[in-house]
C-alpha cells in the first residue's frame, strides 16, 4: 500500500492509523507536551489546574448516511465525547459542537439532528456551551461534519484523591468484560448505507454512557480501565490496551456477546465482529475479586443488561505485548490488531 499519501484505512483505528498518529503528529506535538498526556493515546487527556483534575477531549464524527437505524450524528457526536471523558472517570460537564455545512443540505435534516443531539446531551445533563458553524461549497464535504470536544470533571475514590483510570493499572489477573452485544453499530449503519434487510432488525448501540460508569465507579472501588471499543472494535480496544500496559490478554470466543442477526450479516458479508465498531458499549477491566460486582452493576442499568466477562489478563510473561483468542472450537489464535477499518465512515 502507498505511504506517500492518506488512504481511507488511516482513518479505520487499526495498525495504520496507529502508525499514522505515532509518526506525523506525536513526533511533532509530543515534545510540546510536558504532562505526556498526548503520547499515551488516551480516550481523553488528564488535565490538573488549580489543584483540580479533570478530563479533555475531542473528536470529528464523519458517518454517512447523516441517519440510520437507532441513531444519527448529532446523538453519535454528543455520546461519543460524553464516552470519551466517561473513561477516565470524569462526570461531563461542558462541550463544544463545531458543524461544517455543506452548500445544499437539507435544512430539515440538519434541525433533525440537532435535534438529536440536544436530547442526547439532556439525557446526561451536560451542556453545549460554544460551537462554530462553517459552510462549504458544494461537493467539499459529506453534507454535515461535526467536531465536538468536552470537559469532565474526574470522580474521587473514598481516599477523596481522583479515580485513577487506564492501562497502566492493569495487572494480571484481571477479568476483561464488555457492557453488551457487540458490532451493531457498525452492521446497522451498513444495513441502511447497502439497503439490506436482515431477518431481524439491527439497531445502533450509540448511548451517552455516563450512567453506566458512574455505577461502576460505585460498584468497583479498584475500576482498571473503561475504553469504548469503537473504530477497529473490540479487537483495536483490547490490542492497544495489551500493548500499553505490556500484558498478555487472553479472550473466550464464546463469551463474547453478539446478537443473532449481527453474528449473521458479519458471516454473511465476511466481516469479523471483533473488528467491527460499537458506540454504546466498554470494555472493562476490573480486579477478579470485583467482576461479579461490575457485571451485578452494569446488569443492573438498561445501558448493560447483557454484560459479559470474556476474558482475562493472564499471569507470567507474554513474549511481547499480545491478545488471543480461544476459539469455539477450543484452539487459540492471535487476536490482532486490525490493518484498516472493514467499513468505512460509520463514527
């Protein structure tokens, strides 16, 4: 594949984006930037001024088509910056919604996703504070582009200090789980772009998370990570988290949760739904001794009633950072990290 150029892979969150990320913007941004925040690739930046801790990020969200089963881009804009802050342990309290309009868009499209996202935003009770608005000439984009970025302020532990959330507090012996049913997001966004019909319906995941790792955070006192398996899936989330924290994960084939009419269109069309983005749902990584309490707490809340443990972080040393995969059949394979993005613009 070309180097000299960009290509739609990228942009997929697999091993090309990564490398892109790594040599064009950290070799450049990365020595601005004396707290290290940018280098460790975070869903959102631990930022502390005046002696308060809180959480910084942003994101550009470039679906097409504008509107598909279960969602649109402005509730997909808002949830996934509210998700975002969220993995750190941070409560969202302000965003930013910057539009790049283009010349011919229907207006009564662009009010119903809006719309949209303003529900999405009350649903967390965080607010849109600023915003810019941009329009293009026709041809120049894909009808609507969104930026948003948010703040949240980081949850305190009994100790009273701030939630420490990431890889780094990842140990072997941990249980890997996830929230819920994987890739509809991206097979109902595709089902809708195709015009094909599946036996049963298949609804986007994109949910404002919030409320599920605010339970967490109750529920697991020594909470690990949280981390939004969207582009690349589960197998990007899993993959950079092994590689950051230099650990070996091992996941269960069988326990990963897929719905029926997902696992069949994947099967169908050729597309593995570990790869495959989601955008209501974590992967969580808790002490063993605290999985039953995260999976009783995500249980618990519409967001997590079919929350799974599939996996583990194994004890002893990997030889290199690696995830694999015990299959159904009961052999075991790398799970690795996916080149590019098996469907493009679906976050």
């Amino acid at each position: 594949m070309p180097d000299d150029v960009i290509l739609l892979a990228d942009g997929g969150g697999g091993e090309r984006m990564m490398e892109l990320v790594k040599r064009q913007i950290l070799t450049r941004f990365g020595p601005l930037d004396p707290s290290g925040e940018l280098a460790k690739l975070s869903d959102a930046a631990r930022v502390v001024t005046g002696g308060v801790e809180l959480a910084f990020t942003t994101d550009s969200y470039v679906v097409r088509p504008l509107e598909f089963p279960g969602g649109d881009i402005g509730r997909l804009a808002i949830s996934g910056t509210v998700n975002d802050l969220s993995c750190l342990g941070a409560r969202p309290v302000a965003l930013s919604m910057g539009l790049i309009l283009e010349e011919g868009l229907d207006m009564a499209l662009l009010g119903r996703v809006l719309d949209s996202a303003a529900r999405t935003a009350r649903e967390v009770g965080v607010p849109v504070v600023c915003g810019d608005t941009k329009v293009v000439e026709r041809g120049s984009a894909d009808q609507l582009f969104i930026n948003t970025a948010g703040i949240g302020l980081i949850m305190k532990g009994a100790d009273g200090k701030p939630r420490q959330l990431g890889a780094a507090m990842i140990r072997p012996g941990d249980r890997v789980l996830v929230s819920g049913t994987l890739a509809d997001h991206g097979v109902a966004v595709m089902s809708k772009r195709e015009g094909l019909r599946f036996e049963a319906a298949v609804e986007s995941d994109v949910a404002p998370l919030w409320p599920l790792a605010e339970r967490l955070l109750a529920a697991c006192p020594n909470l690990r990570v949280l981390k939004d398996p969207t582009r690349g899936g589960l197998a990007a989330a899993v993959n950079e988290l092994a590689e950051a924290a230099r650990v070996h994960m091992r996941i269960e084939e069988t326990a990963v949760p897929v719905r029926p009419a997902v696992a069949g269109a994947c099967d169908a069309l050729g597309l593995d739904v570990l790869n495959v983005a989601n955008e209501g749902k974590y992967v969580v990584i808790v002490p063993a001794d605290e999985a039953d309490a995260a999976l009783a707490a995500m249980r618990g809340h519409p967001l997590g009633r079919e929350a799974a443990v599939i996996g583990e972080v194994l004890e002893g040393d990997a030889p290199g950072p690696r995830v694999t995969l015990r299959t159904r059949i009961g052999g075991e394979r790398v799970l690795e990290l996916p080149y590019g993005e098996d469907l493009p613009r679906i976050c």
